[in-house]
C-alpha cells in the first residue's frame, strides 16, 4: 500500500487498470476498494516509466467494486488511456475531506512500532492488508510476522506522534 515513488506533499491511492470504452476513460483500481477519494479531486498525478504527469480531472464515476472511473483532460481515445496502464495514481491530500476522529492514512500507520498493552514490542507495521471485512496489519518483529485486525479489540490506541501503536493481537494458533 505504500509506493517507493510516493512524496510527503502526494500519495498513492491507486494504479490505472485499464481503458474503459473508447473515449480514453481510464478505470482506477483503488489500493482501498471502498474509498470515494477520487471523488473529490480536481487534479491527479500518474507516476510510471520514470516519469510523473499531472492531469485534471474531467469527471469521476463509479465503476465496478474497487474501481472508479476517471475522465482525463488531454486523454481522449482508447490508445492515449491503454497508454497509461499500470501508472500508480497519486493524490494530494489537501485535495481530500479532513479525516474524521480516530480516522488515519493508511501511510501513516506504516512503520509504527507495534507494542503490546504491557509495553513489550511486538514488531513494526510492515503492510496493511485490505480484507472483505476489516484491513489487517502486518506486523514484523523477531523474525515472525503477525497478523492484526485494524479493529476493536485489537488496535488499543495509536500515537502517531510517537509513532507507536498499541495492539492486542489475537493468540496465535498451536502447531
């Protein structure tokens, strides 16, 4: 969920899946299925092949679950959208509705130090993994990975500041 090429001001949301028709729309799949984010935006910025361009946004319209489907100016045919397959889709968040209470970018989770409620370090946050129900954490630490539900009970509290993340994960099944 993470991209190398992402920037503090800019992040990924997404990677350009395909055309969709013939007049250079381009169908978004989304690293989150249920964000409407790119609702939102007037402008975007594709990254690939070593290079990053900004375009505006025309429209915006669902597509199938997990895609939304953009309209870009300066993107008129199928050729010129098949072209910008597999470019990762990245947003600036001044662009997106201020996060709710409790509510966090994925992003920013990435690398917390993961400890547990007795203080005792449990891994770091690797990857957040988006499941039909809940996204789940990815925790690394001590050679093991362990797998976290981003939910009550699991997530106790999280200190971005201090980049640490509170968790009680679930026991871990006997061999």
């Amino acid at each position: 969920m993470s991209s190398p090429r992402e920037t503090p001001s800019a992040f990924r949301i997404g990677r350009v899946a395909k055309p969709h028709g013939v007049r250079g729309v381009v169908a978004i799949t989304l690293d989150n299925p249920d964000s409407d984010s790119l609702f939102h935006v007037s402008w975007i910025r594709l990254e690939g092949d070593g290079g990053s361009t900004r375009y505006d946004v025309r429209r915006a319209g669902p597509g199938r679950k997990g895609q939304v489907l953009l309209t870009l100016a300066g993107v008129d045919t199928i050729e010129a959208a098949d072209a910008l397959r597999g470019r990762e889709v990245l947003v600036d968040p001044e662009q997106l509705p201020a996060l709710g209470e409790s509510e966090y970018w994925q992003r920013d989770l990435l690398d917390l130090q993961a400890v547990g409620e007795d203080g005792q370090p449990v891994g770091r946050v690797i990857e957040i993994v988006d499941t039909a129900e809940v996204p789940v954490l990815v925790l690394r630490g001590d050679g093991a990975e362990r797998f976290v539900p981003f939910a009550d009970p699991y997530v106790i509290s999280i200190d971005l500041a201090a980049r640490r993340i509170v968790v009680a994960p679930p026991l871990e099944a006997a061999p």
